[in-house]
C-alpha cells in the first residue's frame, strides 16, 4: 500500500478548519473512492480529478484508490478540495515527490483541463490555515492576492496542475503557462492598493436638513442607528448615502474581518482584494428573511446583507414595504453583533455588527405634500406600524424630516459643510471615546452594554435629570435609558466634553423619542 498526505480547509460560515486530505493506493477493484462527510459538489470531485490529472499528462493509477477527508466528522462542501486530492493521489502513486507536498495546504477547483480556477473564501481558509500552524499555502493565481493579506504565510499559486507539478518537482516550468508565483510574506500583510471612497458623494450635496445632517455626525461618531420618517424628496436616501463619507477607513484587523466574510459570499469587488472603507449594503424591500440575515439550505450556508453589512451600514429604505418577519429578524443582530443561523447539519455564526438606517414614508400614498395625502389616519398609523415598536426602540436617533424651503434650496450651498469637513470631527470623537475606552474590548459608544454604560458611564443627577423625568413618566424605557446615554456620550465626544452635560443628555433623549 502507498500512503501520502496534504492539506486542505473546509469552511463552516466564516470559520475554517484545517482538513487532512489522505491518500491509499491499494489492490482491489480500480476507482476512486472518497470518504469523509462530502457533500454532492465534493462528491464529484472524483470526476473532475481524474480528467484534469489525464488533461495535464499524468497517469492515472488503475488500482483502487481511497481518498480520506478527516476529520470525519466535520461535514465538507464545495469544490476546493480538488486540488488537495488530486496532489495526494499523485503522491501516493510516487508521481510527486511525498515530502514536497506533505507541509502543504492547498485550495482550489481543477477545471477538465488542468487549469486552477478562482474560488470563493480564499482569505478565510488562509487564516485558518495560518493559526493552525501552517506556513505555506497553495492557492489559484486568481486569487493570489487576496491570499496574501494574510502575514507570515508564504503563498503560492499557480495557473494550472501542470504548473504545480513542476514546481513540486524542482522542474523548469512548462512553456504554456508561467511558473508559480512564491512572493514574500509582508510584514503587514495589508500593503495593497487601497481604494479611495466614492468621491461623487458629498454631504454637502443635501440642502436644509441642518438636525438631519446632525444626526448622520453623530451616527458616524459613535455607530448609532438611524430612522429617518418624511415625505419623498425630503432627502432621506440621500443623506443615507452620504453616510459612509463620514466614517474612517477600517482598522486593519476589522478590514480583514470585513474582506473575509465578503470573500465567502463570492462578494468582493473585481481587482480589490482587501475592503478598507465601511461596507454600505442597500438590499430591495422584496428581500426574503434568509436573504437579510443568511441561511441556505443543507449544508451550504451564506452571509446574509446584515453581515455583508458588517462594520459598515445597513440601509432599508422605503422600510414599511419590507415584511413583517424580515424586519423582525434584524432585532437580534443589532443587540448580539452576530448572527447564529442553525440546521440540522450544525449552526454557523456571522458577524453582524452593523449601523442601520431605516426611511419610511408617513403614509402608503407617498404625496410629496401633506394637504395632497388622500390616506385615512387610521392608514397612515397601520402603514407606520408595519416597523414593530420593539424595533424602533432599539433605534438611536428618529428624525421626521420636512421637505427643504424655497431659500435652503438655493442658498444653502455656501453654509453646507462637505464630508471632509464633518469626518475630520468624527475622526477627533472617535479618539476621544478609544481613549476613555481604553482596556475593554469596545471600540464605540453603541457597543458597550446596557449594564457596564449604568454602572461605569452615568453622568451625574443634573445631567440625567431629563432622562429621570422621561422614566418616572414612563415614557422611557430602561434599554432607552440605555441608548440615551450611549448617544450623550457621543454628543459629548463630538463636543469635547468629559462628561456628558444636561444638554448633551437632552439633545440624545429629543433625537430618541421622535417621531
């Protein structure tokens, strides 16, 4: 009997652990036999090795062959395992050096002719691979940089299995395609092209809306969430928009996180391998409960908008028009930060982390004027209603807007502040709160909960006296109570305060409780 052995990754959700892919060529009836929890895709694998082997002038061993996947108990899916299986089995029949491949991770699907094509979730089993101790991993070369955000791990990728073979070989490469690429580990693993955030977008753009405008500073300071209510043409998706212009590029760590969850759902922009601005997701009110908070069927679970929407923005507009359910389901995320999502093969779990903003219309009729709405006031309340009360109570900041007057209009542009303008004062609130924060692991004033915000960031009884009026008259809820102070904290940051004043304590417990 012939052994030999490589590695590979299977993911469950954004989670990725290291598989053995082991090899035995024994006697018995000739076939390729996998073992090991496969599902249909990994299944027919077997099919696309053996062409691919023939297509790139190997032999295939006519003897039985037994392809083991362990551990065995953890279900594996998709087709990146062929390039693992097709190695092991060269290996075992002594085509390939044993020692060669025997500390190697491989990932990657074999087209029928030999060529490496590109798969999804290459950064995540990479840094699977990474913390399991692996040093070297071989990817497509389609996704060779995306492999390399990854620091201290050494990657190699190749255009097609004849390529590999040769390089496992200690062999000259073949003259129809390049020899595999082995750059450097970077010291970073984050010196890549960055892109620049969308510069046609502008908050000085949004005319009048001076509280709107505010409200989206604040927001942008301390991640709160946001639910604008006005007619159309108010502005209320433009400002949403515009959003994303005023928050700093992602943290190394964080963009690594963001990259690795889009790298999974087969999301990441063409020729961007790494996602250094807050991601802005905008899904259409037809969007299904699974859609928005992830799911799939079997084994084969994918992101949902809430965690591609993760350390960035949510935006639901015309959010009455969303199903009840839908809008529901979002409750749990935005207290938890994560979404678990649980089949009868296991349970997988998201990141989720987000800042919604929701727009609404007043009423289905959607008039541009209020004298011009033909809608019953029983409508207009059934309408508003279909966004459930424990869902705006988990809302920061509520603004009815107005439509802009004759003079905003026209005049506004010379007081308007542009993005750059408004960001550079997130970037000082943002300072301010990662100093006072300092030694936990919160990073903003909308992540630190209920209990620590009562016990270790309450402002003294002149500051709360608002808020104390508003819960002896029961008006204000105890996680409202919680919300207030998250946002006076982030009022006072933007301010420069140490504390939050009555004022700032007011002004978060007005933008609560519209509209």
């Amino acid at each position: 009997m012939t052994l030999a052995k490589t590695r590979s990754v299977s993911l469950v959700g954004v989670d990725g652990f290291v598989v053995d892919v082991e090899a035995a060529i024994t006697s018995g009836v000739p076939g390729l036999h996998l073992v090991g929890l496969p599902d249909t895709a990994l299944s027919e694998a077997r099919d696309r090795v053996r062409a691919a082997i023939f297509n790139s002038g190997e032999d295939w061993p006519n003897r039985h062959v037994t392809v083991s996947l362990c551990p065995a108990s953890l279900p594996k899916k998709g087709s990146t395992f062929d390039l693992a299986i097709a190695i092991a089995l060269l290996a075992a029949a002594e085509a390939v050096p044993p020692r060669s491949c025997a500390g190697l991770v491989l990932v990657g699907e074999l087209s029928l002719d030999g060529r490496l094509r590109p798969i999804s979730g290459v950064l995540p089993a990479v840094l699977a691979a990474a913390n399991a101790g692996c040093r070297t991993v071989v990817v497509p070369r389609a996704n060779a940089a995306e492999a390399e955000l990854v620091p201290e791990v050494e990657v190699v990728s190749a255009g097609s299995l004849h390529a590999l073979l040769c390089f496992l070989r200690d062999e000259p490469p073949p003259l129809d395609d390049e020899e595999p690429d082995v750059p450097t580990a970077r010291a970073d693993g984050l010196a890549l092209r960055r892109p620049d955030a969308r510069k046609d977008l502008d908050l000085a753009d949004v005319r009048g809306q001076a509280e709107a405008r505010r409200a989206l500073e604040i927001s942008a300071a301390g991640g709160h969430h946001l639910y604008f209510s006005g007619p159309p043409g108010c502005g209320k998706t433009m400002l949403a928009e515009r959003l994303p212009t005023l928050m700093p590029p992602l943290e190394p760590d964080t963009a690594l996180e963001v990259t690795a969850i889009h790298s999974v759902a087969g999301t990441l922009p063409p020729g961007q391998p790494l996602i250094v601005q807050p991601p802005f997701y905008a899904p259409h009110h037809t969007a299904t409960r699974a859609s928005m908070v992830g799911g799939g069927s079997g084994r084969v679970l994918q992101p949902g908008a809430v965690s591609l929407a993760h350390r960035g923005i949510l935006f639901l507009d015309e959010a009455p028009e969303f199903q009840h359910g839908t809008l529901d389901a979002l409750r749990q995320p935005l207290e938890e930060g994560e979404v678990r999502i649980s089949r009868a093969e296991g349970t997988s779990t998201f990141p989720a982390r987000f800042t919604l903003v929701l727009a609404a219309n007043p009423c289905p009729c959607a008039a541009a004027k209020q004298v011009d709405c033909s809608c019953a006031p029983g409508l207009r309340r059934k309408y508003t209603s279909r966004i459930s009360g424990p869902l705006i109570d988990r809302i920061d900041l509520k603004l009815e807007l107005a439509p802009a007057s004759r003079a905003e209009l026209r005049y506004d542009l010379e007081f308007a502040e542009s993005s750059t303008v408004v960001a550079e004062r997130v970037l000082l609130a943002r300072e301010r709160t990662l100093k006072r924060l300092v030694g936990t692991p919160w990073r903003s004033n909308s992540e630190i909960p209920g209990p620590e915000m009562r016990r270790r960031f309450t402002p003294g009884p002149e500051a709360m006296y608002a808020a104390d009026e508003a819960l002896q008259r029961g008006s204000l809820s105890a996680r409202g109570l919680d919300r207030i102070l998250r946002v006076a904290w982030t009022i006072a940051d933007l301010s420069g305060h140490d504390e939050p004043s009555a004022d700032d304590v007011g002004g978060a417990l007005a933008l609560w409780s519209r509209p």
